[in-house]
C-alpha cells in the first residue's frame, strides 16, 4: 500500500473516530440534559393528594394516578423505569402528599413508607367501640373488624384460648396504622402490647385467688367499667372477689350494658335486670359473665391481683363519682338512699 493510501486510511480513521467522539458527547450532554430534566420536573413539582394504591395495581394505573394531566418532560416514562426502576418497585398502600414534591412521593411508595393515622383507644373502650373508631379513622371496615375479633382460629393463634371473641386482648393505647390496614395484623398489635404490658406474675397471683387467667382477665375488664379511680379499683376488685367467693351474684351494672350494647339507650331498664336471656346479665346468671365486657388498663389489671384486704360485699356510686362500700346490705341499702336517691338515712 502506499503512503498516499495510508495517510489517507489515517485522515478517515480520524475523521470517524472525531465523529464517535462528538456523537458521544452529544449523546451523554442529551442523556444528561434528560435526565436533569426529569430530576428537576421530580424535584420542584410539589403535589398534594390522596394516593390509594391497590394490591394488583400495575405500572400505567399507578403512574396515571400520579402524574396524568401534568406537563411531564420528553421520555419521562422511559427514565423512571429505565433509570428509577419505578414500576418494578411500587409498593402498595395509602399515601397522602402535602405540597410535597413528587420525588418524596414517589421515593415513599417505593419504599413503602405509608402515611398513618394516629389513632387512640381509651381505656375501658370494648371491642364495639373499638371497631367503631377504626371505621371512623378510615382504617378498615367496621364489619370486617367485629368479624376478626370472633375468628376463632386467629384468636387461637394470638392468645392460645379457645375465646369466642378477641374481647378484653385489645391493649388500650395510641397506634398508627395506615389506611385499609389488614384486620388480622391491627389485631395482632393491641395483643401484642397486651401482652407485652400485662402485669408480672399475672397468671399466678390470679391462680392464688382462685381465678384462672382467663377468669381475672373478665374480672379486670368489670373492675375498669365500674371505675377509672386508681385507689378505688383494689376496693371495687376485692368486692367482686369476695362476692365470687361467697357464691353470690356479682350484680354489676355494666354486664347488662355490654350484653344488650348494640340497643342500650343510657338507661338500664327494670326489663334488662329482669333478663335472663342476656348471658352477661350478673343479676341473672352467677358467676362471671362468658367473656370480658372491655378492654381494662394496667390500673384494673393490676387491681384483680392486688385486691385490697376487705370485707366489703357492696358499694354504690356517690354524685361526685367515687363510691362508697358496705359490709352488709342493710349497710348498703342506706348508702343507696343518700347517696343516690338523696334522702337522709
């Protein structure tokens, strides 16, 4: 070949390689200028809403639900999967966005960071009342809840008893849980804290009164609706103790309540203490009711096993809220007449 041909092999090589050279570089500044422009439509458009993202739901439903009707840049859809990988890691849930950019929404879902709800259940709240807020939270259906609660494998599984109902398990308290948030794991949760706050040794110094587990649990969750004094519980505890002990009927007024929740008015009727149809009516039926009636707090768990020493049987509640105890019924019935019918004695 000769030295002609080859220096001009060498111009072509060159202009060839100069052309790889400047098409490179267009294409990393376009590359870089597309990806620049996605980053910055991501990080300065702030959104606010409500994103439900459902189990099932794929890429174009999400990415529609997000970012239709807006002024997207050229080949965004490209970059959020070429370059964020965004469909292959969208998790499902509830999100909500506040003038926030889309970058921390879109980095909330693929993390699965889901907005909760603050929700609070006060003590001696039953599972009604709890189902109830739930629903009124947005967290889950009401119905779904009451069915959970009386699943008896679930209870099985959560608390090893054969309950008809999740009932006096369910630990009062604040939790955050997201929206459509499964029944089976907000269960699973407020009996994990049940268990996780239950007072030391309870079984056993239940055991030492007489009381199964199960037993003291009911008796606690009577304790808690009867009262929300802490150093009127351990009298209000001994009470039923020794009622349970001397065989008579408990005759606690919140047993008939729970038991005919679902129509109860605020007043208890002559009717409903007459009722022996309603299982958890004490005045009919001796004995503890078939369940707990609430959820009790520490202070009514703690008052079952620490009963006070007394030979209380009575007591009846004062205008200012507290109680007053009586050894006998005579005694009793005269606490009645002043302290809620207001005559002398």
């Amino acid at each position: 070949m000769s030295k002609i041909n080859r220096f001009h092999l060498k111009i072509i090589a060159g202009i060839f390689f100069t052309l790889f050279l400047l098409t490179a570089v267009a294409l990393f500044t376009a590359g870089t200028v597309w990806k620049n422009s996605c980053e910055s439509f991501l990080a300065n458009t702030l959104v606010s809403g409500e994103y439900d993202i459902e189990k099932g739901d794929g890429f174009n439903k999400t990415y529609n639900a997000i970012f239709g009707g807006k002024d997207i840049p050229a080949g965004f859809t490209l970059y959020l999967i070429k370059i964020r990988r965004f469909d292959k890691n969208i998790h499902y849930g509830y999100y909500t966005a506040d003038e926030i950019p889309l970058e921390t929404l879109i980095t909330n879902i693929m993390n699965g960071k889901q907005t909760l709800t603050k929700i609070t259940f006060p003590e001696g709240y039953n599972m009604y009342d709890v189902a109830a807020a739930i629903e009124n939270s947005g967290i889950n259906n009401k119905t779904e809840m009451l069915n959970s609660f009386a699943d008896r494998s679930l209870i099985l599984k959560l608390t090893g008893g054969n309950y008809e109902s999740i009932e006096g398990f369910l630990a009062p308290g604040t939790y955050f849980f997201a929206k459509n948030y499964p029944a089976e794991k907000i269960i699973a949760k407020m009996v994990n804290e049940f268990y996780r706050s239950l007072p030391y040794d309870f079984d056993n110094k239940a055991k030492n009164l007489g009381l199964s587990f199960y037993d003291a649990l009911i008796l606690a969750s009577i304790v808690q609706k009867e009262t929300y004094d802490e150093k009127e519980s351990p009298l209000v505890a001994a009470v039923f103790i020794n009622r349970i002990k001397s065989r008579m009927l408990i005759q606690a007024d919140p047993t008939i309540i729970y038991g005919i929740y679902d129509r109860f008015n605020g007043q208890i009727r002559r009717a409903d203490i007459n009722d022996s149809n309603n299982r958890f009516n004490t005045y009919q039926h001796k004995g503890l009711p078939p369940t707990p009636i609430s959820n009790p707090s520490l202070m009514a768990l703690n008052a079952v096993i620490n009963p006070a020493d007394s030979d209380f049987y009575y007591f009846v509640a004062t205008k200012t809220g507290k109680h007053v105890f009586a050894k006998d019924y005579d005694e009793h019935k005269r606490n009645v007449r002043i302290h809620q019918l207001g005559l002398s004695k």
